[in-house]
C-alpha cells in the first residue's frame, strides 16, 4: 500500500466542511479550475495536494498543487488563490493518478514536479503583465511573519517605489529547478477557516477513508 491516498468517493457527514468544488484562481484572478481531490498523507491524514480540474483547457485535465501554496481568496468566498498562470501549469509534468499507487512512481514524480518551480520569488504588479524582481529587504517586509505583523492597511511614504510595492503581490519561493533537495512543506494550516475545519476532519476520519479505499482497491484487483 502506497503512503499517500485520496478521498475520491467518500464524502463528509457535512458537506459544507468539504473544499472539493472550491474554485482555484491563479494570477490576475485567471480561473485555473476546482479543487476535485486532495492527496494526504496515511501516517497522520496531513494534505500534502489538492487536485485541481481544469475543466478541458489543459490537455491532462487535472493537474496538482502544494497544499501550503494555497491562500483564501479576497474576492471570492470560500474558494482560494495560487501563484501560478495556466502558461506554468502548462509546463508542469502531465499528472496521472496511478502513479500514487507506487511509493517509487510517485517519488519520481514529485522529483520532476519540484523542478518545475523557480526558486527566486517575483514580485506581480497587480492587473499588469509587469514582473518585478523584489529586492532582499521587500521580500523579509513580505514574509509570513512580517504581513501577519501588519495591518491590512499598509502606509505609503509617498514616492512612487512605495506607491509599487503597496500595489503588488508576491509569489514566494517554490522548488528550485534542477534540484531535489527543497522539501515540501507539510504544515499547510492557517490557510483559512473551511480549510482547517476539512483538514481536521480529514485527520479525524483518516483510517476510515483508508479503510475504504483499500477496499475499492482490492475490488478493483479482483475484477481485473
């Protein structure tokens, strides 16, 4: 049995505790599809992806997002935002299910989707194309740590360079291209309330979800 699963068919006593059918959005509030799965991990029931339906515009239909890459979204109630755009999606290697089955498969996997992403963050001026290199002390102002220190209202000193860094957003570092070494984090929490609610939950059900999906498993062994 592989280490990682996914829900598919097994649904919560409340359904409104459920992320699948939020809607994913990416830069510039481009819909980049619905959240139709999650993978987790079976030792603590932790979300390491969720699966993303595209809806058709991508040739593999589906395609995966680290869990602690996901923020609620301003704009649209319980649905989320990534830093991505469907041209980066695009280059993503082609997602296949079958390959959690395989604790090799899906390492080999995960290798070749960390290498997908760039490691030095960007900053993305909002409803612009422009991209702009932060510099080091943008990007500490920036950290998880800093923008929970601060207000939603952030002051401008009033010239135009403090005028562009108030209108922006930052995409933080991913996976370093070429290498193997930068982990996933595992400690996707705080993303917002209907997450942590479906997070415990899932914790909560863990071995009941596993239990169903081996059986399904083992169904599916027999009939083949």
């Amino acid at each position: 049995m592989a280490n990682y699963g996914m829900l598919r068919n097994y649904r919560f006593t409340d359904e409104a505790e459920d992320i699948r059918g939020a809607k994913l959005y990416g830069l510039d509030e481009e819909k980049l599809g619905k959240i139709s799965d999650v993978i987790f991990d079976h030792s603590d029931g932790t979300i390491r992806y969720v699966v993303v339906d595209t809806g058709g515009w991508l040739s593999t239909k589906e395609f995966i997002v680290p869990a602690d890459r996901l923020r609620p979204s301003r704009k649209h109630d319980d649905d989320f935002v990534v830093d991505l755009t469907k041209a980066q999606v695009e280059n993503f290697p082609p997602y296949k299910e079958t390959d959690l089955e395989s604790d090799e498969q899906w390492a080999d996997y995960e290798g070749k989707y960390r290498s997908k992403w760039e490691a030095d963050p960007v900053m993305h001026r909002k409803e612009t194309d422009r991209n702009i290199t932060p510099t080091t002390q943008q990007v500490a102002e920036n950290s998880p740590s800093a923008r929970a220190a601060r207000t939603p209202s952030v002051a401008t000193s009033g010239t135009a360079d403090a005028a562009a860094i108030e209108d922006t957003e930052f995409i933080e570092p991913g996976y370093a291209a070429g290498t193997s070494t930068v982990e996933i984090d595992n400690t996707a929490v705080g993303i917002g309330p209907r997450w942590d609610t479906f997070q415990d939950r899932l914790r909560e059900r863990r071995k009941e979800v596993i239990g169903t999906g081996r059986v399904r498993e083992d169904e599916y062994r027999k009939a083949s």
